[in-house]
C-alpha cells in the first residue's frame, strides 16, 4: 500500500497527470471561446514532424517492395533466359551431331560408289593409346559386327591401318605409320611399285615411307600413293599419301620416299573397317 501511495503522491505521477489536464482542457477550453483554429493549428504543428516520419518510412518500404518485386522479376527473367540458353545450346549440339553423321554418310556413300565391291562396318574411335612405340586406336566393333583381325581401316580420306586385335564389342588397330606395318604400294601417276612401311624415326611426325624403289624409276615429290593389292591384307587403290621427298639409298641402290599420309590420326572420331572385297578386282 505504501508504494502505491508513494507512486500517486510523486513528482512524476503530479506532472503527468497535470500536463494530462492541461492537453484535455486547454483545447475544450479555446473551442468553446472560440478559438478552434489555434487548437488545430497547434495540433497540426506537433503532428507535421510525425507526419513526415510516417511518409518517409511509407516511402521506404515501398521502394523495398519494389526493389525486391524488381529483384524477384529479374530472377525470373534470367531463369528463362538460362532455360531457353540449354535448349538451344542442346539443338546446336543435335545439329552438329546430325551434320556430322550426314558428313560421315555421304564419305561411306563415297566410298561405295567408287568401290563397288566392298563390304564395310562403321565404327566409332572410343580409345586411342599412345606411347614411344606404337599409338593403338580401340574401335567400338567387334567379333559381333563381324570384324576379325588383319582387316584394313580406313577413312574416307585414306587408309588408316588395320585390325590387330579383336574382341566380341570391340577391337584394336594400328596406323601404316607404325613399325609393325607393311602396304604393298604404288604410285598413281607412273606406276613405280614399292613397300610402304612406318619406322620409329618418321612416326613421331606423323610419316612413313616407300622403300625398294628403282633408282631409275620416275618419281615426284607430290606423287599420289595408293595400295597396290599386292602380297598385303589391302585391297588396291586405297588412298595412302603423298610423296614429300625422296632420298637416294647408296648402299643398296634404290630410292626412299618419305609420304605424307591422308588420313589425319589424332582427328579420326570415325572409321569403316572393310570387311570384305572382291580379290578379282585387284
């Protein structure tokens, strides 16, 4: 009880309540006499500061609500815009797939226009190992598309090599660059026949050579090189390169051409391995 007493007989409590009076009177007190206008403007006085605040934080919170609604929208947007980015890298992507199929087609058609007799298997390069002595490519064709070993790849550029290793899915081969490969070979131009061979050295630019050329045969620098049909598992006229130098061997009297071969091996995404062909054509 005596706190309460204190509170209500305290300072505080007297000039609360006596400003309380004073807020409550004064204003009845000028309506009745008259003077409203006094009570209004002193009111709109001590409300302009409030007002004010009110309007600026009105303000402010709707420029955060349309910053946000404008964030949220360029969300959107850019979602889309990704969206629609996907698809059309994906149609992209399906058109290169599609030319390059189209591309790969029209070289098969090629080939079977101007080799008649032949059988082909397409297959796709899925390996390729690459060391000091030998680069081996895996091919995704095996002993189930009919693939067996010693059978010629090629492109439509020109022979790559042949099969050396055949399994039920798959199978290996290796480049007339490398040192385990012999072509019977001639050239087109003249007829000089010849052995196409790959050596450790010329390998590694990507070459191989023409050896037991007659030193008195008509060669060029530029002469096309094909298979000859001859004692090798190649049918004849597949593509092989072409000559870029020729150089004389003095210790057994014949001629050495160096060949640029036609096909491009670290490019080769696609092969056809020849399955079959007519001897008789040879």
């Amino acid at each position: 009880m005596n706190g309460f007493k204190k509170f209500f007989t305290g300072r505080f409590f007297l000039v609360t309540f006596a400003v309380a009076m004073l807020v409550s009177i004064v204003p009845s007190v000028l309506f009745a006499m008259g003077q409203g206008d006094y009570v209004k403007a002193t009111l709109q006085l001590i409300a302009s500061p409030f007002q004010w605040c009110f309007t600026k934080v009105g303000e402010g919170l709707n420029g955060y609500v349309i910053y946000f609604r404008t964030v949220n929208e360029l969300y959107d947007e850019n979602a889309a815009l990704k969206k629609e980015l996907d698809e059309n890298r994906d149609k992209v992507y399906d058109a290169d797939l599609i030319r390059e199929e189209n591309d790969f087609l029209r070289e098969y058609l090629g080939l079977k226009a101007e080799h008649s007799d032949f059988e082909f298997q397409d297959a796709s390069v899925i390996g390729r190992e690459s060391t000091n002595y030998r680069t081996v490519y895996t091919l995704s064709k095996g002993s189930l598309h009919g693939v067996e070993k010693s059978m010629p790849v090629i492109t439509a550029d020109g022979l790559v090599g042949y099969v050396t290793e055949v399994g039920p899915t798959y199978c290996r081969a290796v480049s007339v660059t490398e040192t385990a490969t012999a072509v019977g070979a001639y050239v087109e131009r003249s007829g000089v026949i010849g052995v196409v061979e790959g050596t450790y050295s010329l390998r590694f630019d990507g070459l191989c050579r023409m050896i037991y050329i007659d030193p008195d045969s008509d060669l060029r620098v530029g002469d096309k090189v094909l298979t000859s049909g001859i004692g090798s598992i190649y049918p004849r006229g597949l593509k092989i390169g072409e000559i870029t130098d020729i150089v004389p061997d003095e210790n057994n009297r014949t001629l050495t051409a160096v060949i640029l071969p036609n096909a491009v091996f670290d490019g080769i995404s696609k092969v056809m391995i020849i399955t079959s062909y007519d001897l008789s054509s040879d």
